[in-house]
C-alpha cells in the first residue's frame, strides 16, 4: 500500500538556520503530495501543496518540489524562526482521493 | 468562513462507557474523514463519510466504532465501551470534493482519555 517516510525527529535548529525535512513516498500512479503543520495542542493546517511532478508548493518561506524521479517532496526553508517550531506531517493523497496517507511527522524546535 | 469545528475539545470517559465526537464540516463542503492520532504518532485514517453515505471505513478498528454523517448535522464518531487504548486525538478534515488534489482541512481535534 501507499506509505510515507519522513526524517526522524526531533530536530534542533538555532533560529536563522536553514531547515531541510526530508520526506520521500510509495505509492501507485500519482499520488498528490502536502506538507501539514501542527502546532501544540492544536490540529493540522495545510503549508503547502503540490499536485503533479515538478511542482512547487511554497508558503511562509517554505517551499517543497514534487520529484518523481526520487519520489521525495523535501520541505526546505532558508531562515527559520522560533515560532516555526511545530510538529510537520508529510501527506500523500492517493488516485482516488479517499484519504491521505500521512508520515510519522518530525518535531522541530528553534532556539533562539 | 467557519473552519472546521470538532466538539468536545476535550472528552474523560471511564472504560466501557460510550464516547461520540462531533464534526462539522466547513461549509459547502460534503466530504468528512477521520483520523486518529495516538501519543507521539502520526495521524492514521479511519473512515470517509460523504452525506449519508460510508465511502471507506478501511481504517475502523471492526467492533465498537462506527460512524455516520447524516443528511442534516454534524458527522458522528461514536465508540462504544471504550478502552485505555482509545485514548488519543480524534481529528476530522474535510474537503469540498473526493478529489486527489483537493486539500482537507482539519479541525481542532477531540482529545479523548479513558480512565
């Protein structure tokens, strides 16, 4: 079945610093790919999207581009800030559109 | 435009009572999904529901749970006699459409514990 794999947290960032999660997929045909943020206690909002190969979702200084060739959706920002610091899922959407398959997330915290 | 909304935020039952977690979904939108997320853990799909219909219920555990989205009110997670091992956050999305490249957008979540 459809799966995603995500770099294991937590990750510890000074603020500035450059952020790269890695995440990478398996799954049949073409999948749509997101980027979801989780902030404590709070449930998931949508960063970014990107919906067909080479595609890139951008927002609030991150951005993701959808590789087909390596099957990756790497979720970059050049300068993070403490208040980036958040839980964030990978998600794919299937053909069908039934139900996202998400990955284990990966905690990152900014110090200031 | 309202988000989606979950009620309770918060839901203590001891074990083998019932517990039933709301949904509302944005408005103009048909399509309500499910999803559990246990302590440290990503999110893990249960059920999709449009207006009176289970689309896929794949992800519900066999017994005790169910789920329905009638044609008027909120969509419904009920779980019946409940276990330690209910214990986690219950999160509803929904999306305009069944389509692949639709987003789903996600509630607040319901956080239930089971004494």
């Amino acid at each position: 079945g459809d799966s995603v794999t995500q770099m294991e947290g937590p990750v510890t960032l000074s603020e500035e610093a450059f952020l790269t999660i890695n995440c990478t997929y398996t799954a049949t045909g073409y999948p749509s790919l997101f980027w979801y943020v989780q902030y404590p206690g709070e449930g998931l909002q949508l960063l970014l999207k990107a919906t067909k190969a080479d595609d890139k979702g951008s927002n609030k200084g991150f951005e993701a581009t959808y590789r087909k060739e390596t099957t990756s959706f790497h979720l970059e920002k050049g300068s993070v800030q403490v208040s980036d610091s958040a839980v964030y899922f990978c998600a794919l959407s299937d053909n069908y559109g039934q139900n996202f398959v998400f990955g284990p997330g990966t905690r990152l915290s900014v110090l200031p | 435009n309202a988000g989606v909304m979950q009620n309770p935020r918060h839901l203590v039952r001891r074990r083998g009572q019932e517990a039933r977690l709301r949904c509302s979904p944005m408005k103009g939108h048909s399509h309500v999904y499910w999803y559990r997320q246990l302590p440290e853990e990503g999110l893990k799909f249960m059920v999709y529901l449009q207006k009176e219909n289970i689309i896929d219920e794949s992800g519900m555990p066999k017994e005790r749970f169910s789920a329905e989205f009638p044609k008027e009110g909120p969509s419904i997670l009920r779980i019946q006699q409940v276990v330690r091992g209910d214990s986690a956050a219950y999160f509803c999305a929904s999306s305009p459409g069944g389509q692949p490249t639709d987003t789903q957008y996600f509630g607040p979540g319901t956080r239930l514990t089971v004494l």
